[in-house]
C-alpha cells in the first residue's frame, strides 16, 4: 500500500532527485544515424549517478571465512533455576529474569550462496545484552569440534573448501586431512550421522563444546560446559532428502525460521550447564581442555538454569545478521575462558576478523553495541566509522583527573587455593594421539545402535561422500572408521562397493 506521505528520493548527501533513472549527458546531433539517443557520453559531473555507483561497488562487505551463511533473530534468555552457588553473573542473580538476546545460525565450510542444508556443522551464536555488557555465546550444534590444536584450523578449514585449481569441492583434500588426522573421528562421525543436516534450526541443539570457567560472590570457581535443547525436538533430513532441498530451495533453513516466527511460533532451547571442580578434572581419563571429548553425563550431569525464547525477525539483514559480530571474549564477570588453547585462540582470532570485514569500530554497529550506554573506552578512539561521539574532550588513556577507575573485580577469600600453577620453559606442543581418542567414538556407533537405523545411516553417508575420493584415499577412510570399531570400516568399504558396482560414483 502506497505511504501517504512517502520520503523524498536523495543522494547520500540528502540532496533532493527528481528522477533517480536519469543521467546526465550532451544533446548531440543523430545525422545517419536511425536509431542512436540524441545524446552524447555520461558526464562524470553527475554526482546522482556516481554517488550510486560508487556505493554499489562496495556494498558487499567481505563474507566471513567461516559461518559466511546464516540467519538469525532477536529474542529473550530468562533464568529459570538459581545457580548462583557456580555464577555471579549479573544477568542470572534473578530467577524470572530476562535479557534480550540476537541469535545467529549458520553452516561452517560454506560460502554465502551455498546451501542450509549442506552436511556442515552449524553455528549457533547468542550475543546477551547484558548489564554488564555483551555476553557473547559462540557455540555449534555439535558438542565436540574437528581439532584440538589451534596451528591446524586454517589447514583443516582449507581442506574443506575449494580446491585451489579446479575451484570444486574435494573430497580427496577431505579425506586425506581427516584420515591423517585421526583425533577428529569423534566429530566426524557425529557429523555424517543424520544430524550433520538438521531439518531446521529450530529442530538442533546448541553446545558450547569448550569448556569455561565460571565464578560465584565468593570467587571459587569450577569448570563449565553449556548445552541448549531445543523445545521442537531434533529432527532431521537423511542425507538424500537433504541433497534434494538443496537444489529446490537451497535457503531452507533461513526460510523456516522466519516464517515461523512471522506466524507467533517463537522457538525455544532449555538451557544447561554441566560443571566439574578441578580435583574432578585431574581424575580424568582425557583433558579438561580437549575439544574432541565429551564430558560423561553420568558422572557430570545436566543442570537446568534458563530457557533462550527466539520472538523477533530482524528488519533488515545486512544490518541486523550480516554485521552481526560474535566473539567468545565477549564475557562478562564471573565468566572467563578456561585454557582450551583452541579457545584461547578464538579469544583473538574473532575480533580480528570482524575488524578486517567490518572495520575497527564494528562495536558501534547498533546490533554489536551493548546495552549499557555508559561504555567508557578512552584509549579505544578514531578509526574508519567512529560515529558515537567519540567521548569528546575526554584523554585518550585512563588519566587520574577525569578518568576514575571505579569497578573493583570480586577478591576471593583469603586462603583460596590459585587457579592453576604454571612453570617451566616454553615448548612447541602437539596433542598426540592415544587409543582414549577412539573410545567415545566407538560410544557413538554403540549409541546409534539403540534407534533403528541409524549405523546404517552413518554407513551410507560416509560411502557416498567418500565415493568420490580416489581409491587409495577411500581405503584409508575405511580404516579411519575402523579404529572406533572395525565393524564400522567393513560396512563402510562393502557400501563403497556397492555403489561403485551400481555405478552410482
């Protein structure tokens, strides 16, 4: 419906437009000429037409590297369960409490154009405008990762890409990384069971796969991990349903949440935490800070603490999901990250890309600021789209005339035993791979076992992506799968013959 009173088409200097399909050019004379306009060249006076130019070459900020597609919506956490014995979050001192929330789902490997329905681990970030600033949780909907070593990220996510001559995805570089590196057999099979392509984002959980430390009042502290279950249940596509969809409608996912939405169908995920002291972390059988291991629920069991409601489509994409800025050294008090050197690597690495993609005050983009409007950065000024003021005559470094320094962080008792000690010279270091790296995978197949199925699923997955991997690479993926149980490798090199027999290849 028409506005009644719609706006006046500007420039970007505000400067009115009469008719924005117009360009300016010299009257000229069309002498033999049957069918040429009577007017010469473009004048590069024509500030309406290079003023839209000029931007539309760069409104396309660079996509990110990883998680480039994805949607997302606004919502609310509320605190459901008092766990202020583990927490001194500001945000969770209330039972019934509520914090607004931005919400983004993504898939990992995938450009901006490709599919939701690619089997891809999927992203699942929550930034929580909290009191005390912006909590970021940048979690994934699998609960372990690929790698445990930071140095083999941009390697590994390389190998999921393109293929630097051809520009094809290869499945020869994905197999060859995956088998060579066996400690990421945990999250692969994970990912090639059904739920490496969700139905939907509202039908997925979401974990924080880290682990993280978190304080109460009295400054004592326990490890934490976070799970969200999602209230529509898990569901999700077998791997040629979701092949299928990704050709009739690759933005399945991005549809499905926003439409369900737009009809008052808010989704929701319980929220929990499971914690562990540090005397309980020595006794492990696996690091504390090992990417690639689970924590046992029977030993670490689910504790409720909120519930993550999803309620408000964003108004526009670009700036509302695209600018979306996520990073885990997004804290607040009483949370900080543990020494999962994964994560510590994140705690620098995410900053840093939002600055190259967005700029250096990305924070100011409405959808990254916090909430609390009294921000005080005095030694953080300038920079490319600095458009807050920046804090005026203030100095630009903490000054002890104007500048007072009034937050005191939580001192913990007297007696309190340190953290963690550390000493020793500094050494180049990689996890080594041990039988242990191979049980909670051989769990996996046995769990799959108990719904019907679902190995079989598993099998047939793996076989038609590593079909198209050449034949040296395809036995080694047989072998990879053996060391979690040999059956899995003896059904998954019957299933290769089977398709290489069909001609299905």
């Amino acid at each position: 419906m028409p506005q009644e009173n719609p706006p006046v088409f500007t420039t970007s200097n505000g400067n009115p437009v009469s008719d924005p399909y117009t360009t300016q050019r010299i009257p000229v004379k069309t002498d033999g000429y049957k069918y040429a306009p009577p007017v010469g060249p473009l004048l590069l006076q024509d500030f309406k037409l290079i003023d839209n130019l000029a931007h539309f070459d760069r409104e396309r900020i660079p996509e990110r590297v990883v998680h480039a597609k994805g949607g997302g919506a606004f919502g609310y956490f509320e605190v459901t369960d008092d766990i202020s014995d583990v927490c001194s979050a500001k945000f969770l001192d209330t039972v019934g409490k509520k914090t607004r929330t931005f919400t983004r789902f993504s898939t990992v490997g995938g450009e901006k154009g490709s599919a939701d329905t690619a089997r891809d681990p999927r992203g699942f970030a929550t930034k929580l405008y909290t009191e005390e600033g912006n909590l970021d949780l940048v979690y994934n909907n699998t609960p372990i990762f690929f790698i445990r070593d930071p140095s083999k990220f941009p390697y590994f996510i390389h190998t999921q890409k393109r293929n630097p001559q051809t520009n094809l995805k290869d499945a020869n570089m994905f197999w060859d990384y995956l088998t060579a590196n066996p400690e990421s057999l945990h999250q692969v099979m994970y990912l090639f069971t059904n739920r490496g392509t969700p139905r939907s984002w509202r039908t997925m959980n979401g974990y924080s796969g880290h682990t993280y430390k978190w304080y109460n009042a009295s400054g004592e502290w326990k490890y934490v991990q976070v799970h969200f279950k999602s209230n529509q249940g898990v569901h999700n596509f077998d791997n040629e349903n979701a092949g299928e969809l990704a050709g009739k409608n690759p933005d399945w996912n991005t549809q499905d949440l926003f439409d369900a939405i737009q009809r008052g169908e808010y989704p929701s995920w319980e929220c929990y935490i499971q914690t562990m002291t540090l005397e309980q972390a020595k006794k492990l059988p696996f690091s504390v800070f090992d990417l690639t291991k689970v924590w046992p629920h029977k030993d670490f069991p689910l504790r409720h603490f909120g519930r993550l409601t999803l309620n408000e489509n964003p108004q526009n994409y670009f700036a509302e999901v695209e600018q979306a800025a996520f990073s885990p050294s997004n804290t607040v008090p009483g949370m900080e990250a543990s020494n999962d050197p994964v994560l510590q690597s994140r705690l620098f690495s995410y900053p840093d890309t939002h600055r190259h993609r967005l700029g250096g005050n990305f924070s100011q983009i409405p959808v990254n600021c916090p909430l609390k409007s009294g921000t005080f950065t005095p030694h953080i000024r300038d920079g490319n789209m600095c458009v807050n003021g920046n804090l005026g005559a203030t100095p630009n470094y903490p000054n002890a005339y104007n500048c007072p320094i009034q937050y005191k962080a939580p001192v913990r008792p007297a007696g309190n035993k340190p953290d963690e000690k550390y000493e020793g010279e500094v050494v180049p270091y990689a996890w080594q791979v041990t039988d242990y790296d191979f049980y909670q995978p051989g769990q996996l197949w046995e769990v799959l076992g108990r719904e019907a199925g679902e190995q079989e699923a598993l099998v047939h997955n793996i076989a038609v992506h590593a079909i198209a991997a050449n034949d040296e690479i395809q036995e080694r993926v047989c072998e990879y799968f053996s060391k979690a149980n040999p059956v899995i490798g003896k059904q998954v090199h019957k299933e290769l013959q089977n398709l290489k027999r069909s001609g299905k290849m």
